[in-house]
C-alpha cells in the first residue's frame, strides 16, 4: 500500500509538471506575438523589439519556460504587465482571502450534503427522497450569480441582516471576517452542497444493491446497523472522490461569487488579468488555482488508496 | 399520458413546453419580438407596462426584446458548443475503446491533464489570450467540454466492446468504422442522450457566467449572461432588473434538468434500498 | 424422521411490481430434518420462494398473498421486528454466490459471529469458539486462524463453506440453501456437496436445496419439487420423482440428464481428411503461460471436444485458433496449409471458414440489430450478395436452425434464450464455414432447451458436414456429441482419445476424478463415492 501512496503522490507531482507545460504553452502560443497584442496595432518595431526584451520573449521558449517554473519554485511569478507589481505580493493575500471564503462553505457544505445524500439514499423513493431531488435538481440547474442575487435581494436588501459587498482586509478580526463572508458562502455552499448530495447519494444507492448488503438483512440485522457497519464503510471511498470532485466546482463558483461581492480574491484578480490581458499575471494566477486543484485530487486519491479494505489486508 | 411508450411525470411535462417555448421564442425571435434589437423604447429600469412586459434594461431598452435575442445567442452558441464538444469527445472517445494500446493511452493522459485543470480558470486563460470573440469561445469551451465526453464515450465503448457481438463483429474482420457506427453507437444511444441534455445545461450556465463576468458574448450582441451584469446596479436600488433575465437563465437549465432526469428514471431499476422486509 | 412440520408455506403469491406474476398459489411443507429440493429452470420462481419463506423480497418483487408458517407462527403476519428477529436465527440462507454475499470490509470471522451477536445468543467468546468448530467441520485449513482472514484472501470454495459456517452460526432450523454449488467447478462441486449434506445430517436442520440440476439434488434431498414458471407441477420422494414422475414435464426433466446415458455421436459422419491440426502449441497472457504444448487433430465432419475446469486453458486454446490470441509457437495447419497465427494476417476467406459459437447468447448477438441484419451480414460481407440474395440465403439459414421465418423482423430482445442461441448458429452457418468452435454453447441455457440445441448441432453436422471443436465443462455433453475428446488440465492435454475409451476406461488420475465427480441421476450415487474413498484411504 506505500507503495501505491508513494506512486500516486508522484502521478500528482508529474501532472503538476504537465499542467504547468500546458499552462506555458496555451499562454505563448498566439497568431502575432505577446507583444503586438499587447500593445496593439499602432506599435512601432522599436517598441516591439523592447517589450519583448523587457518580457524576455528574445529568448527561445523552453528556456522561458524553465526559467519561469524555476521562478515560481522559488516563489518568483514576474511582474504584472498592467501595474508592474510584482505577482506574487499581489496573489498571496488574495489566495488567503479565496482559500478562507472556499473553506469556510467547504466546512458547511461537505456535513451537510453527505448527511443529506445518505439519509436520502436509505429511503430511496419515499417523501424525503423525493424532495431531496426536486431541491437538489433546481439548485444545480441555477446559476451562481442568480442564487447569489436573490440572495442579497433577501439577506442584505429588504433587511439588513449581511452587507452585500463583502469587504475583508489584512488584520480584520476573525468574527468581523466570518460576518462579511457569510453571504457569499451560503450561495458557494448551496451551489456544492447540492453537487454533492446527488453524487452521494447515488453512490451510496450503488452500495446499497450490492449482495452483501442483502446478506447482511437476511442474517436479521436492523436498517441502520446495515447502513453503518455494511454499507458505510465501502461508500467511503465513492463518497471521498465526490467531495474532490465538488471541490472542483468549488473553484469555479468562487470566482463567479467573488465577482458578484466584490470579494479581494484570487479569482477577481484572475478576472481582472483576463480582461486586460495581462499574461503573466494569468499564468501565474492559473498555476496557483491548479495546484491547489492538483494537490486536493491527489490527497483524494491517497485517502482512497488508504480507505481501501483490499489494500489494507493483503494476500 | 404517455410519451414514446413511456410515462410522462408532471415535472417533465413541464420542463417539455418551457424547452419548446425557449426554441420556438429562439427560432422566431425577429417576428415574435415586440420591438427591434436595439431600439430605446423606454428610460432606464422603468416598472413593468402594459407594452414592456419586463420593463425597461439600463439604457432603455424592451427587457423583454432583449431578452429574446439574448436567449437566441445564448442558446444558440451553447448548442453549438455541446455539439462540438459532442463530436470531438464521442469520435476519440469510441475509437480509443476500440482501438485501445497507445492511441488510448495518448488520449487518456491528455484528458487526465486538461482535466486537472479547474475548467473555469483553463477557458479563462485561453479567453486572456486570444480574446472573447464568438468562434474562439465556442472553440474553447467545446474542446474543454469534450474531455467529459470523451470520458464517458470511452467508459461506454469499452463496456460494448467486451461483448462478444462486437468481438463476432471483429473476427469477421469488419473495418472500425463498422464496428462503430454499427455495432457500438447504436447500444450507447440512451445514455449520451441524457448525457447531452445534462452537457448542455452545463454550458449554457458556463457561458452565461462568462459573459456575466465580462469575458464571454461582448456586446453589441445581447446575450442573457450579460444582460444579468449590465442591469446588477439595478439591485442596490431593489429594482428586479437582473432577475429576470438570471431567471430566463435558471428557467431553461432546470427544464432540461427534469426532461433528462426523467429520461434517466425510465431505465433505473430500483435499488436494493427498497427490498422488502 | 419426526413428522412435525417446521416450515409450511400456503397460497404462496409473489409478483412483480409492475404487475407480473412471478409465483402462483404454491403449497409447501418442510418437516424437521428433512431436506426438500426445489427443482426448476430458469425462471420458475424457485430462488424467490426460498427467500419468501424468510418473508423477504427484492427490489421490485412484492409478495402479495399467502402464509408462512414457521414452527406454528405466521411470520408473514407479524410486524417488521418479528420478522426481522426470526432471519438469521430461525431460517438462514446461504446464497449462490458466496463472493458477493461477504463484506469486503470486514473479516470473515466477524461476519460469521455476526448473526449470533446481533441476536443475542451468544457471548463473542462463544460464538467465535463455535464458528472455529464449524471452520473444522466444514475442512477449512488452519480452522483456528481462518477467521482472520478477508473475503478477498481465500479462495472460492473455501468462501463458499465460510458461507455455510455463517449460516449455521445460530444453529438455525431451516438453511435455504440457493443453487449452492452451481458456480463451482465439478470437482469443488462434490467435496461443497459431501460437506454440505454431512453438516445439515449433523445438526438435523431442515433445508430448502435450490438447484436446477436434478442428479445434485437427488444426492442430498429427502423429497423434490418441481416448479415452472411459477406453479407446482409434481412433488414427491426422490426415488419416486427419479423414476417414476406421473407428469409429463418432470420426465422430460428426468430424461435430460438419463440421456447422456444411451445416446453417442454419430460415428458416420467422420471422413478421412483432417481439417484442423495443431501441434505444441504454447500461448501466453503476458507473462502466464496459460497454453503449454498442445497437440490436436479435427477430421472433416468430425466432433473433438475439449473438457476442462475453470483455468484449464480451454477457453485461450479457442482465442487461439479463432487468430484473437496469437500463439508463442507451434503450427496450426487448417485444410492443409499453414494458418497465419493472428487474426490480422488471416484473409477474409480463412475468416470465412473458421467460425465461433458463444456462451451466453444475449451478448453474442448485437440487441439493436434485426435477425436478418443479423444473419444477413456474413452474407453480404463475405460473399457480396445484394439485398435479394442475402435475404433467400437468410431464408434459408432460419429453415436450417428451425426458426419461424416471420422472425427475421424480430430483435433479439424478443426472443428466448434457446431461441438467440439458434440465431448464433445461424449466423455462424451463414458464412459457409468448414469448422465451428463453439466455446461452451449450451452452458447458459436450461436443460431442456440445452437439449434442443445440441439435437440441432447434432443434425448440422450430419446435413452438411461441418466440423466441431466443442470447448466444455459439462462431461454429458460431451459423452452424446464428441467423437474425441481431449481434458485439458492447467494448459495440458492429459488425454486425447475416443470419447468412449475417455469414459470408459479413464487412465491419468485427473480424468478418473473429472468422471467421478459427475453426479449421477440415482439417490446412492454420493454415499457410494463416499464408500469408495474410504476403502481407497483405510
């Protein structure tokens, strides 16, 4: 079994490598250059010489790649193009405020959804099942920015109870922080939590057809010890692939909330770039969003190899 | 009432006449709708009328009007997308079960790759540098959509390909297109049907958020995701204005959201959640 | 034997939730000690009785009417925690598959002790102290460890007798027993079967044996019933339903298996030329050696059958001359010149004339296409007939394999299992072949309709000369169809010969256990097999 952890941590580093080439490569390859699309139509050749100096774009592309992913080991992503600030100042308070706003409907969403999938599971087809669907189904099918809307329409509007932008800055006192974000991860955690429920559920469904399942009732054992000592224990491992897979959904709709409440994250700085066109800036932005992506899969993908009763008595 | 032989449900029911009253508003816009596409008919956010249903946007405009046009686009550029996407993901997808050794390989490790990628920030990266025009986001968001298709086209096909028809089929020494569009793609019909309903609603929210964030359809062309972000002020004065084209939004996903699921429960056996005791 | 009666079932009616019938009106009575066996093909509702006398039904069943009366309670009239108490204590099931039925999370003694514990009966100690005395009783190695183990570490019989420890965990008065030995190999199938039949004799538990094979349960049961689709059709003592059943169908039955007794293969049909010659061959999967040197010979119009257990090798021998599997060495000459060792380098015309019948006939024919699409496309691609021709030829093809004609529209989704079975061999006649593989042809298929199926091979070859390579694990089969026959054993022919002197005059040890182990249609065929070892042991 160490063996497969130490495997599968090493598949995570290479599909880092891999992902930070594809990153490189998407960004540098243009019709035209970097330079002309930067500075547009009317630039001169003298300008264009310097600016691709001054982004080192004289040098042959591997190198720049080397040196860029060096860069970034060493906790160098460059200078924005925009603002000439440097990069990486600008991303790690945002990737914090991202980070705790994600965590903070993580922590609700994650209890939440797996507690209500498998509840809905076990009575599949009776009232709370069938509601849990319909809910489940719309919520999915609901844009971020609309939940988040009628949100604020509700919470922060018609009465007073949330600000609806949420401003969080260096030092703030933690309640205060948790105050402010507070709309903004009740939209994150019904978009996931309604995910997550559904792909719980289904896997904890798959698992309850299997025969050992019906074995376990025709010894005599009641529901729930068959749902918590027979069936638990082998949807752990589906369960846990669902929550990585939501936290790739995660990703995604904190970058639309950030946008709707005007929340100092990550994903407002990487939407800014996009806009400008700012490629270092995205590079940079779209390297450290996957990583954490890459780093949460692979621990997904270990906990399971661990969770695995196969793996843990062998032959 | 019956459908294609099959029970029809209230929800499905419903979700059926919103999707045809979005394709025939879609298909029909220039004579359903009650004004021109960019005609100033009203003031800023005026209160819903008898002759503007929805009320004025943030420059004057029938909500309504533009709402059409922007379902028009915005369906329209989501169909292309799925389609796209559909075609790339279904033909590497069944040639890789089919065929198998490096071509597979090849193709899985790419998809594993491109999927290691949250899919928001790659499209983000390739709209930062090539720009937001209508062809490059089809592109984009179409090749990054096929990966979860080729996904499920390849776990179909390699399904189908164990058995043993498929196997008769080959030591008859049928060609791959045969085995294909013959043997495979017939049997994999349901699910990548229901699989394309849930595809397209993905992509529908998927460009509709971009343009919400400035980044997808650029104006002049109306489209819904964009309109939500021209008319948000709207919302610090408790004016519905955003709401309703998000709601146009919200209305068609969670129709193809019923149909397909309702397409999904035909074929579901009950699980072993409902044995008798 | 007392008389009294510990499980009697009335009226039983079982159907499905969409409104079919699955099980009509049916009576059964089981006495204290005795062992009943459930007779039927597929279909007959029997595995759903046997889990109805626990009052249980799966997803999609619903029992609608009837008593079940176990030791004078109706269980079906007590509430849910009634029921739920008498599973497992009273009335235990041990199921076909016994892979399935364990928890591959939790270790098998854990399971085994489950049931006692959840019910109360015992302390761990003593229930982890009775499930290593019934480890021992049920020959399990290493008895005091065994437990220990996890469902994936053992083997499949092993997992099988730890299936029936569970079941006698609280010495229950009634086992359903489920077609237990119906996956097993024939010989594992004897040793679960002697083990079986000592344990429920020893404890005197009542059992209800589930099988569709009559010459098993006619070693171990007391009384038969026959079932079919869903109705009673006779009951009675063994030796009276073996060989004197009153009605019609059970005779049929009776007579399947009695066959193998009197009928042979038709010795006319074998010409002089050889069709198919192998020699050593040896193929790999990877690095397994699954094929270690075999030699082989098919004459025109000839049957060679090749009988194996599981992992025998039998199945890639067939992969092997089909061109799926390419062999490592040896030649393969078919009708006198060499044959290309992959499928890839064989031309459409050698294609043409080595054809493969399947196992299960559900996936060996596409659901999608028509039977005419079906049968016609060999046509059409081997030959280039157009539209008209391929539908004569298919014509023609539904007449030889006695299939209605009118069926040519049909899918096979609408078709029986025998029926699908017949479109195969259509489909494999339809390219005109010289030699058919057929890899376990009547496996999958109840025994009548098996029946069928090897009568219509029977009369294929006589009509038009074909020759057979008939890949088995059933020796009945083989006794009435091959001409030769060859046991393979872990990639090796340990016999080659006449199938009458295979039979009749067995000469390496394994073919001597491969022909014992296979019961026979009279009730004092076990106890004799176990006369025999005994003498052979004292």
């Amino acid at each position: 079994m160490a063996k497969l952890i130490l495997n599968r941590f090493l598949l995570g580093l290479l599909t880092l490598f891999a992902v930070s080439v594809l990153i490189f490569v998407c960004t540098e390859i243009l019709p035209g250059d970097v330079a002309s699309a930067v500075l547009g139509m009317g630039a001169t050749p003298e300008a264009l010489v310097i600016f691709r100096k001054e982004l080192g774009l004289d040098v042959p592309a591997y190198l720049r790649y080397w040196n860029w992913l060096v860069g970034a080991l060493h906790g160098d992503l460059g200078v924005a193009l925009t603002n000439k600030r440097v990069i990486i100042d600008e991303i790690m308070p945002r990737l914090g405020n991202t980070l705790f706003l994600a965590g903070y409907a993580a922590l609700v969403a994650i209890p939440l959804a797996v507690g209500l999938g498998i509840l809905a599971a076990i009575n599949e087809g009776k009232l709370t099942d069938k509601l849990a669907n319909i809910s489940t189904l719309i919520a999915i099918s609901l844009p971020e920015f609309f939940i988040a809307y009628l949100l604020i329409i509700f919470m922060a509007v018609n009465v007073d109870w949330f600000p609806s932008l949420s401003t969080v800055y260096k030092g703030m006192p933690f309640s205060e922080r948790v105050y402010q974000t507070t709309l903004p991860a009740i939209t994150l955690t019904l978009l996931v939590a309604a995910h997550m429920l559904r792909m719980t559920r289904s896997s904890v469904l798959a698992v309850m057809s299997t025969p050992y399942i019906e074995m376990a009732f025709l010894k005599g054992a009641r529901r729930k010890r068959v749902i918590v000592r027979h069936a638990l224990p082998n949807a752990a491992a589906p369960i846990i692939t669902v929550i990585a897979l939501n936290m790739a959904y995660l990703v995604v709709g904190v970058v639309v909330i950030e946008a709707v409440f005007v929340y100092p994250g990550l994903g407002q700085l990487m939407v800014d770039a996009v806009s400008k066109r700012d490629v270092p800036v995205i590079q940079a932005c779209g390297l450290v969003f996957a990583t954490v992506f890459v780093t949460l899969n692979t621990l997904a993908d270990i906990l399971v190899i661990v969770v695995n009763p196969r793996l843990r008595h062998k032959r | 009432m019956k459908l294609f032989g099959h029970k029809l449900t209230v929800s499905a029911a419903f979700g059926m006449a919103v999707i045809a009253l979005f394709v025939i508003v879609s298909l029909f816009t220039p004579w359903l709708a009650p004004f021109p596409e960019s005609a100033n008919v009203g003031g800023t956010w005026d209160e819903p009328s008898m002759t503007m249903w929805f009320g004025g946007d943030q420059i004057g405009r029938d909500m309504l009007t533009r709402m059409m046009y922007g379902a028009r686009m915005t369906i329209g550029v989501a169909l292309a997308i799925t389609s796209l996407s559909f075609l790339i993901g279904i033909l590497s997808g069944f040639v890789s079960a089919v065929v198998g050794s490096w071509v597979d390989i090849f193709f899985s490790r790419l998809v594993d790759v491109m999927l290691s990628i949250p899919g928001l920030i790659f499209a983000l990266i390739i709209l930062g540098v090539f720009g937001s025009s209508i062809p490059v986001l089809i592109l984009t968001i179409a090749v990054l959509d096929s990966t979860r298709v080729f996904r499920l086209a390849r776990a179909l096909g390699i399904n189908l390909t164990v058995m043993e028809y498929v196997e008769a089929a080959r030591l008859r020494g049928e060609g791959l297109w045969w085995v294909i569009t013959r043997e495979i793609l017939p049997n994999a019909w349901a699910p990548l049907v229901s699989e394309f309903g849930l595809r397209f609603c993905f992509n529908f929210l998927f460009i509709a958020g971009l343009s919400f964030l400035g980044l997808g359809i650029q104006p002049p062309y109306a489209d819904l995701g964009g309109m939500v972000r021209e008319n948000a002020a709207a919302i610090n004065f408790g004016m519905m204005a955003p709401i309703y084209p998000a709601t146009a939004i919200a209305l068609l996903t969670v129709s193809v959201n019923l149909v397909v699921d309702w397409m999904l429960s035909i074929d579901a056996r009950p699980s072993g959640a409902q044995a008798e005791l | 034997m007392e008389e009294q009666v510990i499980l009697h079932i009335k009226g039983l009616c079982l159907g499905s939730v969409a409104g079919n019938v699955i099980v009509d009106n049916v009576d059964l009575r089981l006495n204290k000690g005795e062992v009943l066996g459930l007779i039927g093909e597929s279909g007959a509702g029997k595995s759903t009785i046997g889990l109805a006398s626990m009052c249980y039904a799966r997803a999609g069943v619903h029992i609608a009417g009837g008593e079940v009366v176990l030791d004078g309670v109706n269980i079906r009239s007590l509430d849910a925690e009634g029921r739920r108490d008498m599973r497992g204590k009273r009335i235990a099931y041990i199921a076909q598959s016994a892979a399935a039925a364990f928890n591959p999370a939790h270790s098998l003694m854990d399971q085994v002790c489950e049931a006692p514990l959840l019910h109360g009966l015992m302390t761990r100690s003593e229930a982890q102290a009775w499930a290593r005395e019934l480890f021992a009783a049920l020959d399990l190695p290493d008895p005091e460890n065994f437990g220990s183990r996890y469902p994936h570490q053992v083997s499949g019989g092993q997992l099988q007798r730890a299936m029936a420890a569970m079941a006698m965990s609280c010495r229950p008065d009634v086992l359903v027993l489920d077609e237990p030995t119906t996956a097993l190999d024939v010989t594992t199938q004897i040793e679960v079967l002697i083990l079986l039949k000592s344990l429920i004799r020893q404890y005197n538990t009542a059992a209800l044996y589930i099988t569709h094979d009559l010459a098993v349960v006619a070693q171990v049961a007391d009384r038969i019933k026959v079932l079919r689709h869903g109705k009673e059709v006779e009951e009675g003592e063994t030796n009276q339903i073996l060989h004197h059943a009153s009605k019609d169908y059970t005779a049929r039955l009776v007579a399947v298996r009695g066959a193998a007794a009197s009928e042979r293969a038709i010795a006319a049909t074998v010409k002089e030329t050889t069709v198919l010659s192998i020699d050593d061959c040896h193929a790999y999967y990877g690095d397994f050696h699954v094929v270690r040197g075999v030699s082989l010979d098919v004459k025109l119009g000839e049957t060679v059958a090749v009988v194996g257990e599981s992992g025998s090798g039998k199945s890639t021998l067939a992969r092997v001359i089909t061109g799926l599997l390419a062999p490592r060495s040896g030649n393969i000459v078919f009708q006198g010149q060499a044959l290309p060792k992959s499928l890839g380098e064989r031309s459409k015309e050698l294609k043409r004339r080595i054809q493969l019948v399947y196992q299960i006939p559900d996936v060996a024919i596409n659901p999608r296409q028509s039977l005419l699409e079906i049968i016609g496309r060999p046509v059409q691609f081997y030959f280039g007939a157009g539209r008209a021709e391929m539908l004569a030829r298919a014509k023609e093809l539904m007449a030889l394999v006695e299939l209605p004609v009118e069926y040519l529209e049909r899918r096979p989704g609408q078709l029986s299992g025998g029926q699908k079975q017949r479109v195969c061999i259509a489909r494999a006649l339809a390219a005109k072949p010289d030699l058919i593989i057929l890899d376990e042809p009547t496996s999958a298929l109840d025994p009548l309709v098996a029946e069928e199926i090897l009568t219509l091979l029977r009369k294929l070859q006589r009509e038009l000369g074909l020759s057979y390579v008939l890949i088995t694990h059933d020796l009945d089969v083989v006794h009435r169809i091959a001409h030769r026959t060859a046991v393979m054993l872990q990639g090796q022919f340990v016999a080659f010969d006449k199938t009458d002197n295979i039979f009749d005059r067995p000469e390496h040890p394994y073919t001597q256990k491969l022909i014992t182990a296979v019961p026979e249609m009279r009730v004092d065929w076990l106890d004799e097999v176990l006369e025999k070892r005994r003498l052979a042991a004292a």
